[in-house]
C-alpha cells in the first residue's frame, strides 16, 4: 500500500529521512481493526518522527501519521484517536505509564490503510468532514480540551494547537452553528 514513512532517524536535515512509497498491509491483532484512510493531517510529532525522538531507531522504517479519519471495517465514518494503551491497561489511555502514539511502535496514519485498537475509533459526526476530524487529535490533545479553554462546544486553540492551524468542533458545536473559525 502506498504511504508515507520514516526511513531512518536524522536529526540534522529531517525532511531527507521521508520516503513515500510502497509499505506492507498493516498488521491486525486481535481488538484491532483496519481503518480506510480518508484524511490524515500533519502533527508536529511527525517531525519528531522524523529526527528518531521518541522512537528507538530498530523500528524504522516507520509509516508517519497519528491523526486520521476514515471508514472501519464495518463501513462506519470513524475518527482515529492515536493514543495506544498497553494491552493490559484499563481507563483512560492518556493516563496510562506505557501508552504510545501511533507512528512510535505501531505504524501511523500517512498510509491507505492503518490498524488501531477498535476502542481507539470515534464516530465522525456527519457534519463534519474527513478532512476536519482528521484535524481532532491534534486540536483536542494539543490542550485545547485539557487546558480549560473549551466554551459552548468549541475547544479554542491553544499555543499548542495554533502551531498546527488546528481546531476543535464537536458534534454539538457543529449541530448549534455556532460559526466556524
């Protein structure tokens, strides 16, 4: 399948480590599922990716990508959320001691395919597209959730999150037209 992937880390010149090409089908463990890649949208941790922080150097080459949207095997419209938990962990993943983010252990998004943790799917709210939930991970893990900052359904951007031009629009936020920024 085609993708877009880490070839080796290089901290120096980043961008010479990127290679788009082909790479194997994803590997599917039990509780995980294959998610159609409708979307993806660039998180800064791919640049890290892409340096080797945050990755031991044994797993590259590695497909980039923590964020994406799509459709699950079942045909559902889906939001990947990419903070994997360790298999024995149970609660919220984000507090978990061992967890990941896709493109670290498991291969990421930037492919036509990519398997989660079916727990890790969120269904896409219909009026919003693709190209928007793709965008979610990073807004809402970026602080805009967790830094108090959300009003009336609308996550407002952090320093984080204007980084990447990113914003959150929830489901109720959408439904209520409140206006898009």
């Amino acid at each position: 399948m085609l993708a877009a992937f880490a070839t080796a880390p290089n901290p120096s010149d980043p961008l010479a480590a990127l290679e788009v090409g082909d790479r194997p089908e994803p590997d599917v463990p039990d509780g995980w599922t294959t998610v159609e890649v409708r979307a993806a949208s660039l998180n800064h941790h791919d640049l890290w990716t892409l340096r080797g922080v945050g990755i031991a150097k044994e797993r590259f080459p590695m497909i980039l990508g923590c964020d994406a949207s799509g459709v699950d095997s079942e045909g559902r419209d889906v939001v990947v959320h990419s903070v994997i938990a360790d298999p024995g962990w149970a609660g919220d993943e984000t507090l978990d001691p061992g967890r990941t983010l896709l493109s670290e252990v498991y291969q990421g998004s930037f492919a036509e395919r990519v398997a989660v943790p079916v727990r890790n799917l969120v269904p896409k709210p219909p009026e919003v597209s693709h190209e928007e939930a793709a965008c979610l991970g990073t807004a809402w893990t970026g602080g805009g959730a967790r830094s108090g900052a959300r009003q009336a359904g609308v996550a407002r951007p952090t320093r984080a999150t204007r980084a990447t031009r990113t914003a959150v629009y929830t489901q109720e936020a959408a439904a209520s037209g409140l206006p898009r920024r």
